[in-house]
C-alpha cells in the first residue's frame, strides 16, 4: 500500500517513514525541504534498507502535486507538512496561514477528486489552549489558541471535520503534545533552521557550545519552579502512533471516520526540569539565562492519553531521560559529519 507523507524528511515526519516502512508501507514523500536536508533520505535508506519515492516541492504547487497522484495509487497521507514555530508564527502570521492551510487544502482537493480516503492529520495540543484543568482529554474544551501556529492546526481540525463529514472521508486528528529525542540509530533527530525555536533542539546546541546560553522564557509562571510545564513524548513513540492509527483506518468497515487522539505520555515537566534531566543524562552543563515570557506560549499542558492505548493500543513507553540521551548522540552525529 502507498502512503503519502508530505514533510517526510522532517523531524517527526522522517521518523514516522521509518516505522511505516518497517510495517511493510511504500512511501511516498513530498518535501519543499524549507526546514529539513536531503541526507534525511539516504539516513532513512540507510536505516530501512529502503529509499522512500521523494519529490522536492512546495504543496502549494498544484500542478506537481496533481502529477504525484497521477504517477501513484496513493492510498492514504500522513500531513506534517507545515511551519511549526510559535514564536515565528506571532510575526509572521500570514506566512503560517498560507503554508499550512493552502498545502492541507490542496491535498485534500486530490482526496476527493480521486476518492481516496485515510488521511492522518499532525495536529497540536495548542488547540486547547490553556487549559483549565489537568491532564488534558479529547473531550477538553478546545479554545482559541495562544498563537498563529496554533490556530492553523485548529483551523485544519475544522477543515477536515467539513472534508470528513462531506466527503464521507476516514480521517485521524492527532493531537501531539511535545516530540523530543532521537532515532536510536543517531541518523535522525530534529533539525532546527538557524536558532532553535523549540526547548530540546536549544538545549542540545548550548550543550555542544553552538549557542552561549539556552534562553529561558518566563520563571514567574504559577508552577512549582517558575517555568512553563509540557508534557515531553519521545519521538519514535509518537512516530509509531501515526502507524497505529492509520492501520486502525485502513482496516475501519465505516465509510466515513473521525477520530481524534491526544499523544503525550500524561506528565508534565517544567523548564528547568528537561535541563537538569539533560544535564544528568549526559553528563553535561547547560548554562542558561531567564528572559522575559514569549508571546504565544501557555503556563501548562500534559496529556491524557488513555483513549489512544485503548484505541490503538499505544502508549509512550521511553522516559524523559531516555529520551534525552538520544538527543544527545543525534547532536554527536552532526558534529562529526559536519567535520
């Protein structure tokens, strides 16, 4: 069966072609590559044994895509194709609104005029906003979120809502809470373009010396320590949920399907918390420096993930620490293919 997966050289986007090659899936991927490398692809090979089908473009060119579909029985996508920056979102959020809904809009525009059904959506816990108590269900009121990042994934939840119920479409939202680590090979990890954005990606750089100071925003938050808390999923669980729910999908006897599942390992932990652990892991300093809140970002979120493991029968089995180590040998690989 040939899955479509746009972003498929991403950071959780590369791992997830990996588990789905591994259960026996043909890839197909399409990547502009604005936010991965084209090694991305020999490391997946490498790994699997098997080169994906990759095509480097943007989504928004409707014309490659159409020949994509023509070339292929596609027969399900996996979405991460996206900008995923909060705080590049609050300054540039017309960038964000263009790219990921206009890329989603297109893909789907195939679906329905092929007739093709299962398609995975990579959504975020930030369309719950800051949520009013903990841990956080599928049946938490959804609020407006905090940023433009996250209103697209909110705006993309309600576009394949209408697509799903329409066009009698099977369709999962996944609604992840924070993707950290590495493969265990060390060939993947996440990638960042210039300045981290996210914690792990700026930790593991100031560790290695690439940045002076990690940069931590905001130690008056109503938290035990001051920093903002986040539920932290080790990457490669996550990639195996996608597997999951598009198996659940594919073999589904209902036409049309919706299914909506929170992915996180259902505890929180602050700032300062993934520092020390870091720094425990590894056996390495981290020197940082508060800064003033960040525009977009909300006090505290951790999942509950219990729907999922009953679903799918997944559940985030790697720790913190864990998951941190293999951060660490991801940021060794780089140096030592960068020399």
């Amino acid at each position: 069966m040939s899955i479509l997966v746009t972003g498929g050289l991403g950071y959780i986007g590369s791992h997830t072609v990996v588990e789905l090659i591994n259960h026996n899936f043909d890839v197909i991927i399409v990547d502009d590559l604005s936010n991965s490398e084209k090694f991305i692809l020999d490391n997946i090979e490498e790994i699997t044994g098997k080169r994906p089908i990759f095509y480097p473009f943007d989504l928004r060119r409707k014309e490659l895509l159409k020949q994509v579909f023509d070339a292929h029985d596609i027969e399900g996508c996996i979405n991460f194709a996206a900008s995923k920056a909060v705080g590049e979102s609050m300054v540039k959020p017309l960038d964000y609104y263009e790219n990921n809904l206009f890329s989603l809009i297109n893909v789907l525009q195939e679906f329905k005029e092929r007739n093709i059904s299962n398609f995975i959506f990579s959504s975020s816990c930030t369309v719950y906003g800051q949520a009013d108590q903990m841990p956080i269900d599928e049946n938490t009121p959804l609020k407006e979120p905090e940023s433009t990042y996250g209103k697209t994934k909110s705006f993309g939840e309600d576009i394949l809502k209408d697509f799903s119920k329409a066009y009698n479409k099977r369709v999962s939202l996944l609604r992840y809470f924070n993707p950290i680590g590495a493969h265990p090979s060390a060939l993947l990890g996440e990638l960042p373009i210039g300045i981290p954005n996210n914690l792990v990606p700026y930790v593991m750089q100031t560790a290695a010396g690439i940045r002076e100071k990690l940069s931590v925003w905001g130690d008056d938050y109503p938290t035990e320590d001051g920093t903002a808390v986040r539920d932290y999923i080790y990457v490669v669980d996550l990639a195996k949920a996608h597997v999951a729910a598009l198996q659940k999908l594919i073999h589904s006897d209902e036409e049309t399907v919706l299914d909506i599942y929170n992915l996180g390992t259902g505890k929180g932990s602050s700032v300062l918390e993934v520092v020390k652990a870091f720094e425990l892991a590894n056996d390495v300093a981290v020197p940082y420096q508060i800064c003033p809140r960040r525009e977009g970002d909300i006090t505290i979120a951790y999942a509950n993930a219990d729907k999922a493991e009953k679903e799918l029968n997944w559940k985030a089995e790697t720790t913190l620490e864990e998951a941190l180590k293999t951060t660490w040998e991801w940021q060794k690989y780089l140096k030592d293919r960068n020399n």
